[in-house]
C-alpha cells in the first residue's frame, strides 16, 4: 500500500511526527514549503498566525508537484493554528483538490484546538474516507509522544 506523509511544520514538533510516522510505514514523505514567511517570536507569531487562519490565506507552496495518483493513503500533518489547520495545509488542500483516497490526519498543538482542527479538515476533505486522527502536546518536549505516533501508525494500515 502506497502511503504519502505531507505536513507543515512550524516550530519543529509536527516534522518531529511526520518523521516517526514515515519510518514506522516506510512510507514518503513532503514537508510543505511556502513563499511567505511567519514570524516566529513574540505576540507577531501568534497575531499572523492566527489572522492567518482567520482570513483562509492560501500561501504559495514552493514544492515541486506531488503525483497523488501513487498513493492510495495520504497522512496530512499540520500544527493547531487559532483552532484550525495551518494555511499552508489549506493551500495543499485547495491545489490539489484531493479524492477518493484514505486520509488520516494528526496535529502537533501547544494546549488545545485539534477536535476543532480536524473537524475543519475533514470538512475541507469531503470526497475521501478518513482512517485516524490524533493529536500530540508539544511532542519535541514530551518524548512519549514518539511512541504513541509510532502505534498511532502502526494501526492505521
């Protein structure tokens, strides 16, 4: 079974997952890169960030094109951002128009907001058949976090 892990990563602790979950599923793996850059300190990371979400930006991603049509499980990672996924998730979402494919999703988050999140994605994700979703605290800080990415995995196929 052909398993693409895609994610953005912000502060570290969502590639931090992605990672885990690649090696445990031997699966392929696309962190998301934009164009426009977040600040990353002070009271302007948390006022972009969550305008953000706000205004449903659509970031450009600077990756080159990803051939769904190989995989038959996309894994969709984003850190909690104002209750939702991150823009640059919704820019993947939006420009890749994705169906009929098995989804899971997970969440790094720094105190709450997933269930939120991931009723937001599933939402932007219409067409699909949703497999899992799970959320982690702060994951470069909790090590357990690693093991239970490592079973979350596991399950999921």
């Amino acid at each position: 079974m052909s398993v693409l892990v895609v994610y953005f990563s912000f502060e570290g602790n969502t590639k931090l997952i992605a990672e885990k979950i690649r090696e445990t599923l031997n699966a392929d793996m696309v962190e998301l890169k934009t164009s426009k850059k977040y600040p990353t300190e002070g009271l302007g990371k948390y006022f972009w960030g969550g305008k953000s979400v706000v205004f449903g930006d659509k970031p450009t991603l600077t990756n080159e094109s990803i051939d769904l049509s190989r995989y038959e499980t996309i894994i969709i990672g984003t850190p909690v951002w104002a209750g939702s996924f991150a823009p640059p998730i919704r820019s993947f979402v939006n420009d890749y128009k994705i169906k009929n494919k098995r989804i899971a999703i997970f969440a790094s988050h720094g105190g709450g907001g997933a269930v939120k999140c991931f009723t937001k994605l599933k939402e932007a994700l219409p067409e699909n058949k949703f497999i899992g979703e799970t959320a982690y605290v702060e994951p470069k800080k909790n090590p357990e976090s690693i093991d239970n990415a490592v079973k979350w995995a596991s399950g999921l196929l």
